[in-house]
C-alpha cells in the first residue's frame, strides 16, 4: 500500500533522539528553548511556544487571547475540527463563514460579514499550505477589534507577500504530527507576534504557575514558592520531541522543495485529465504544499477514492466541514449553510504527497486517476 503520507526520519534525525534520550533532562530542558529559538528562525524572528500537539497550539492560543462564553470566534468550516473545536471548549460561540472558491481559505468578505461586537478571535486555515488572504483578514479582525489567528498546521515554510508565516497573523499555530511538513511525533507550537500574548500561551502550557518573585502575590513564602494565577494545563513538549524537532527543522528547506516537486509532477501529469481540477496557484505566495488537494465531479469522488484505495493508493479526503460533525449539527448548525466549503469537500481528493514518494509513484497514481476517468 502507498500510504497517502509518512514522516521522513534519517539518520541525523534518530542521532539527534539519541542524544536527547540520555540528557539529563528528558523535558523542560535545554532542547525545548532551542527547538523555539529555531521555529523563530522560520517565522519572521517571532517567537514560537512549543506544546505538544497542533490542538494543543490551538487551545493554547485561544486561552491566550482569553476566549470564553460570551465572545464569538469566526473561522472556516473547512478544515480539521480541532479549529472550531478547541475555541468551543472554550465556552466561545463558533460563527463559521465560507472560504474562496480558489484557495479553499476563509473567505475575508464572509468573515466580514460574520463578524459582531462579541467576536474577539478570527481564525484562518493556511489549507493545503497556501496562504489565507492575510492582508484582507487583518483588516476585517482589526475592524472587528479582534485578533486574528492563522492556523498553519499546513503551512510552516509558507510566504505571502514576501513575509513568512508566523509574521502574518497576531497568532500563529504549528502541527508537528506525523503526516505534517515536519514531525516530532506529536507536538506543535504557538508563535506569536505580541510578546504580551506569547507569555499568556507560555502560562497556559505549564499550569498557569507564576515563578517569578517580581508578579507573585505573596513572594515571601519561601524560595520554593510558585503560584497559579490563572488556569492551565501541562501541554509541555518533551525535549527528546523537541530535539527531533530541531533536527527536522533542518531538513525543512529540502523536504519542501521536494514536496514542490511532487505536486508539480502531479500538475504536468494530470493536467490533460478534464474531469481534475487542479489546486491553484496563488501568485503572491511562495507555497510550502502539505497536501495535494484535486478536485474531481461530486458524482466520481467515491468512486474513485474506493478505485484507487483499491489499488493500494492511500488516499484521503481532507476534510469534513467542521459544521457536519454532529457536536455542531447538535448546536444548530445546518448542512448547505456554506456552499462553498460543501463543494469543495464533495469533490476533494487528496493525493498521496510526502518527501520519500517517488517519481514513479507520482506517475502511477496519475496513470490510475486517468484510467479510472477514461475507462
Ligand atoms: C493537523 C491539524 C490540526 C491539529 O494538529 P494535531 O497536531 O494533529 O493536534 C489542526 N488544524 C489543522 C488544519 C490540521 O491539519
């Protein structure tokens, strides 16, 4: 079986476990500053707050901005559902909005009509890798007085405008999972542009305790005194994770030039199949591509999904609008409320796409999409 994704991990990258494994500290240690140190280098100079999942990010980003009840969060239904669900957990109210017909993204005239005076957050979904339109939410946040946050789970390598991801958005969150553009396993990362809000994550992601003597309430309990100001959760990662981090950051550049590659290949090799929509290309970005996202007729989708598994070709569909899943349809929202997004998942099939994929695979699958159509 083609699995539709799997990590990279050399031998720098099991030497670099290695050593992590038999320091003395197996986490809060000296690998965890410098996997951040070396996101930064990625992200503008922003600064980046390892956690232990893309969720976790999420989680940690909305604490940050102090999501709660009473406050909406305006974001897209297409993506995974950890977006809109870790703000839920919050206690916000989801407001989804529909993305562009081109990108898959959030779609700034939807957001802009979706938002209120309670919105405090609007989230972006870089899909696949290519960038939101940033410049045109920024204004919409900005005139809602919200913050706006990018999930870029997808998209970490990504520029748009020239100005990376991480620089674009007053939150950033990072996925680390095995099938994302670099792995630790699981992990993630909250970078952000406001140092007053990176404290914030910092906080949550290690139970909100306070060790510094200068904020503490009562700092002359003893040398050995910490205390919690607000709640937070353990959501540290580990440092042996985040040695294998650091050493994957390093193979970054190659993993997404060979990622660029493949999808180029799949591009000029399906380019004469009518029936495949091809992703676009957005011109003002420099794209870092995670997934390798056609789109076919709604009519052929399962069937060809169920072709080519049956072919031993990994594929996927990414994603079930968030508003389907029942946790939503419970709370009132309704299918056929954002057309665009449902098109989209309809006709969705994501390619296999990872940076040990060969060329030769490319063209097999390319092969059996063209036979299945013509067949
Ligand atoms: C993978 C992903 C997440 C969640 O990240 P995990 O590390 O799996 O928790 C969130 N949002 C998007 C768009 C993702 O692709």
């Amino acid at each position: 079986m083609l699995p539709y994704a799997r990590q990279s991990v050399d031998e720098s990258d099991v030497a670099a476990v290695a050593r992590a494994v038999t320091d003395p500290y197996l986490t809060t240690g000296p690998a965890v500053t410098r996997f951040e140190a070396d996101l930064a280098g990625w992200t503008g100079g922003n600064p980046a707050v390892a956690v232990t999942s893309g969720t976790a990010a999420l989680h940690t980003a909305y604490a940050a901005a102090g999501v709660g009840p009473g406050q909406d969060v305006v974001t897209t239904p297409f993506t995974f559902v950890a977006t809109a669900a870790t703000a839920a957990l919050l206690g916000a109210r989801v407001v989804f909005a529909d993305v562009e017909e081109a990108t898959g993204c959030l779609d700034p005239a939807a957001a802009a009509a979706a938002v209120t005076p309670r919105t405090t957050v609007v989230t972006a979904v870089d899909y696949a890798g290519a960038p939101a339109d940033m410049d045109a939410l920024r204004q919409v946040a900005d005139g809602a007085g919200a913050l706006l946050l990018e999930d870029a789970a997808h998209s970490i390598g990504t520029t748009w405008r020239g100005r990376p991801v991480g620089a674009l958005a007053d939150l950033t969150t990072l996925s680390f999972f095995a099938t994302k553009n670099l792995t630790t396993a699981e992990g993630g990362a909250v970078v952000s542009t406001s140092p007053d809000l990176l404290a914030r994550a910092a906080g949550f992601r290690n139970h909100g305790l306070v060790r510094d003597p200068a904020r503490q309430r009562w700092p002359d309990e003893g040398p050995w005194h910490q205390e919690v100001h607000s709640f937070g959760l353990n959501y540290r990662l580990p440092d042996v994770l985040c040695a294998l981090g650091s050493s994957q950051l390093r193979r970054l550049p190659a993993f997404i030039a060979r990622r660029a590659e493949l999808s180029a290949r799949y591009d000029a090799a399906l380019a004469d199949v009518a029936e495949v929509t091809l992703p676009s290309r957005p011109h003002d970005a420099d794209v870092a591509w995670h997934l390798y996202p056609a789109r076919v007729p709604e009519e052929a989708r399962r069937a060809l999904f169920e072709h080519l598994r049956a072919a031993g070709v990994g594929v996927q569909v990414n994603y079930v609008p968030a508003h389907w899943h029942p946790v939503f349809a419970d709370l009132g929202y309704r299918r056929g409320e954002f057309p665009v997004a449902e098109r989209w998942y309809r006709q969705e099939l994501s390619l296999p796409l990872f940076v040990g994929l060969g060329d030769a695979d490319v063209d097999r699958v390319c092969d059996l999409v063209r036979g299945f159509f013509s067949g």
